[in-house]
C-alpha cells in the first residue's frame, strides 16, 4: 500500500503478548534478580528492567520483586506485564508510504520518536501499535515498535520503521554503512556565509548527559555535518544540511560552534523570540530498499507550523 494520508481513528486490536517466567538453575552466576533479567534479555536495556522491577511488574516465587533480590536456584521469576506499549489509534502522524517491508511517517515536532517508559501513550511507538501491530516484535527494544533511527523529540520530518525483523536488521545495517541519505532543512540564527563542513568528536555532557559537546579526536563519536546557506534573512539563515554520520545532537552542536545556533534550540544557545519551535526539519531519506536493493527516496516538505513559527515582524529583522 502506497499513501500519503493522515490516519488519526482507525483502530486494530493489539495482539496479546505473552508473559515471560523463567526458573533459576544453578548455572546461572548472577544471583541479583536486576541481574539475573539482565541476562535472560540481554537486548532489553538496564534502565528498562529496571522500570519493570520499580512498577512491581516482576514476581520472585509470587512475590513482588526487589531490584537487591537475592536468587537460588528453583526460584521463579516471572514478568507479569506486558512489554509493549498501549496502541493510541488518537494520535495523528502523517504517513508517507508504506509495503510488506517499511514504513515511511512524517513526524511532528514534540513527539518522542520512541518511548522511555511502559506508560507513555503519546509516542511514535504508540502510534505504530495501533496501525501496524506486527511492529511490537520487530526490534530488540519493545519501546521502539520497529523505528530504526531517531529524531529528536522538537525535530520534525521523515521517520523510518521497519515492519519485519529482516527489515529491521537490513536498515539498520544500511545506516551503520552510511548508504542512507539524511537531509534536513533548518533556521540558523545570524547569517551564515559560506557553506562548509564540520567534523569532530561528541560526547554527553552534565550529570545527566542531556547535552552533547566537542571533545578531543578519539574521546567520542565521530560526525560529521555538511550545510549549505540556501536563502539570508536580516537576522536569520535558511540552511541545507546532511549528515553522513548520525550521532544524537550532532546538527545542532555543530552549528552552534559555528556561532549560528539553530532558532528555537535553546539548549545550545538558541532563542524563542523569533519561533516557539525547533526550526529543524528532516527534509529527505533515500536509501536501498531491503527487499529490492533497488535505492528509494522519500521528501517532506516544510510543516505549517515551522513556516509560521519562523515568520515575525521585520521590525526583529527576522524571517519571513
């Protein structure tokens, strides 16, 4: 099926999954139950067993779980929640083009593109379990529901989801060998003069890692960013960007060094006096199909609200 519509009602059931019980055996070696999951679901991330154990989703012979429990062998564990997220038919993305293989969404800004807790009803993955249940199996991660890469939560544009497991292996294998074009469109704060490219290392910063920065070669991951000034505004630069390598953050950390923050980012030094947005907009994808190898490529316009949001009185010598 080949669409471009927004679906927003329709509704499928969501197939019932399974819940996982295990028995302790004296082989096992790590007698902690946080542990002991850690190593009957080596693809489920730490942070996510965790949650299972903190929402008292885990039993130990009956009984509610403890992160500290000690285990022996002939104890039961058992997860009694589901591990996929509620399907929301209510949420509205509009979708690109979908096969057997993939599906193509044009992602809103404010929409996580993937979910960090069980509970979380207003992600792309919650969108997916309600039109394309089949994705709840597709990737290690259950709160990914088949989305093989990410924008961040305030970017807007071109998302990609696999529907089968070969799919999933197939894209992602195309992404880490960088034969996937990512182009996006973007607001840059000042005028940027010359087109160019930046590359260097990039690492988490703060306590909490919710920033990225520039290290030293070999202290991070390597990315690389290419942009190009399309049109000057009195204040403002609409630029061209592709980025070769896809490490979290990596356009908006480059451009800020460059001394042109995006406009709206005001994590690396952007303002919302001109846009109440990140003005970032993934434009293009183009990659080869898994099932023909035949290369594909899919466009986004600019949203409404970024043309909107970009556009302010000339007295702020701003876009329009």
């Amino acid at each position: 099926m080949d669409e471009s519509q927004f679906i927003g009602q329709l509704s499928v059931p969501r197939e019932s999954v399974p819940s996982p019980q295990w028995e302790v055996t004296t082989s096992d070696m790590t007698p902690r139950l946080d542990t002991f999951l850690q190593s009957r679901l080596p693809t489920v991330p730490k942070r996510e067993i965790l949650e299972w154990i903190v929402t008292r989703r885990v039993r130990v012979n009956a009984q509610v779980g403890r992160k500290g429990d000690r285990l022996h062998p002939g104890d039961h564990v058992a997860l009694l929640a589901p591990t996929i997220l509620p399907a929301n038919p209510q949420l509205t993305i509009r979708i690109v083009f979908t096969d057997e293989a993939l599906v193509v969404l044009d992602k809103p800004a404010g929409m996580p593109s993937v979910a960090l807790r069980h509970d979380e009803t207003n992600t792309v993955p919650n969108f997916l379990l309600a039109h394309f249940p089949e994705t709840a199996t597709v990737s290690p991660r259950s709160l990914e529901a088949g989305v093989v890469h990410r924008l961040d939560t305030a970017t807007s544009g071109l998302l990609l989801v696999a529907r089968t497991p070969y799919t999933y292996i197939a894209l992602r294998k195309a992404f880490t060998s960088h034969v996937v074009e990512k182009h996006y469109v973007v607001f840059v704060e000042g005028q940027l003069r010359r087109s160019g490219q930046r590359t260097s290392d990039l690492a988490a910063a703060g306590k909490r890692g919710q920033r990225m920065r520039e290290v030293a070669d070999g202290k991070g991951q390597r990315a690389c960013t290419i942009y190009t000034p399309l049109e000057r505004f009195p204040r403002h630069t609409l630029v061209h960007v592709t980025i070769p390598t896809g490490v979290r953050h990596q356009i908006r950390v480059h451009l800020a060094a460059l001394g042109h923050p995006i406009v709206g980012d005001t994590l690396y030094g952007g303002s919302l006096e001109y846009a109440a947005r990140l003005c970032l907009h993934a434009t293009t994808l183009a990659f080869p199909h898994p099932l023909t190898g035949k290369r594909v490529r899919f466009e986004s316009p600019l949203p409404e609200d970024f043309r909107e949001e970009g556009t302010v009185t000339n007295d702020k010598g701003a876009i329009t």
